[in-house]
C-alpha cells in the first residue's frame, strides 16, 4: 500500500486503508452555494422576490446611512452655534433643569401635593405635635445641661481630692523615672520632688 494514498486521520474509520486519489469531490454540493445568492430565498419567495426585496433592502440601508450623515453633521453645526453662543453643556444643563422643575411646579400632581401639604400644616393635630416637640426639646436641653453641669462639678471635686493628687504625684514620679530630666525639655524635678535622681534607673 502506498503511504501517500492513505488515511492519516488517527481517528478515522478508515485507518491504514487505501484512498483512491482519483475521486473528485467536484460534484459534492458545498452549502449556501445554491443559486447566486449567500442566502437561500424565504420559503414561499420566488428568486425575483427575493432579488427585489434585497434590492430595496440595499437602498433602505443606503437611506439610514445617508441620514446618519445628515444627522452628525446637524449635530456638529448646532455645537458649533452653542460654542459661538457661548453656551456651555453646564449651561444647557442647568436650563434643561430650571425647565424641568418649573414643568414639576405647574403640574397637578404638584400642585395637588402642594395643597394637601398645607392643610396638614395648618391643621390642629400638626399644631399640638409641633408645640410638643418643641416642649419636649426644651426639657430635653435643660436636663442635658442640668447633667453636664453635675459632671463637670464631679470631675472638679475628684481632681481636687487627695487620693487623685496622689495618683497624680505617683504617674509623675514615674514619668520623671522612665524619661528623666531631659523629657519633655524638663530641666527641673519632678512635681513632687521627693525622688532623687538617679543618672542610670535600675530598669
């Protein structure tokens, strides 16, 4: 057998068999070659239908790619006419928005909103509540400051109790023992004064 007239396709069933080299494959149909066209017609469709219908599917086409030209050359000039107005989009901007809350404003639904709004302000029940807030608020701001007054009183009378200045005396102390005469630029003892200083602390 021939090496050139075989299969070399590994997962063929015909492996290792003969080919005959002189098959032509000039009479298999190949897809989408029916007729003259890419696709076949419609079912339904005759050929001149069809050839009529890409026609003015051509031309439709043709017409959307025109106006998309007419379009971006329309928006280019009204850019142009902003520019020269000296109309920035900032500007458009906030017209468009000034425009659309005056359209909100004369609208019914506003309005109608607007009106039921102030029935509610002006009735009794919203009267009673709002005085009651207000009352409320008040005690409120009085007993906040009724209770930071009695803190603040606390706090005093604590700072000035003996075992506080001990406790102030003993972190001093302390401070000056870990961080020494130079600490904080102190040149001076320690605010009690009772330790001595020690130019190499134990620890």
């Amino acid at each position: 057998m021939d090496p050139a007239s075989q299969d070399i396709n590994l997962n063929s069933p015909n492996k290792g068999v003969g080919v005959n080299c002189s098959d032509s494959l000039s009479d298999v149909p190949v897809e989408g070659t029916v007729g003259n066209s890419a696709h076949p017609p419609h079912p339904g469709l005759t050929e001149e239908e069809a050839e009529e219908l890409r026609t003015e599917l051509a031309k439709v086409e043709e017409e959307i790619n025109t106006l998309r030209q007419v379009l971006s050359a329309k928006e280019r000039h009204s850019s142009d006419l902003k520019r020269k107005l000296g109309l920035s989009p900032l500007t458009e901007f906030k017209q468009n928005l000034t425009k659309s809350w005056q359209d909100v404003q004369t609208s019914n639904a506003y309005r109608s909103a607007s009106a039921t709004l102030d029935d509610i302000t002006h009735s009794e029940a919203y009267k009673k509540t709002q005085e009651t807030l207000s009352q409320a608020g008040q005690k409120t701001s009085a007993a906040l400051n009724t209770m930071s007054t009695a803190i603040s009183k606390r706090l005093g009378d604590m700072r000035n109790s003996p075992t506080f200045k001990s406790f102030e005396d003993k972190v001093g102390n302390l401070k000056y023992k870990v961080v020494g005469p130079r600490g904080n630029e102190e040149a001076v003892g320690s605010p009690s004064d009772t330790t001595p200083t020690q130019e190499n602390p134990p620890f």
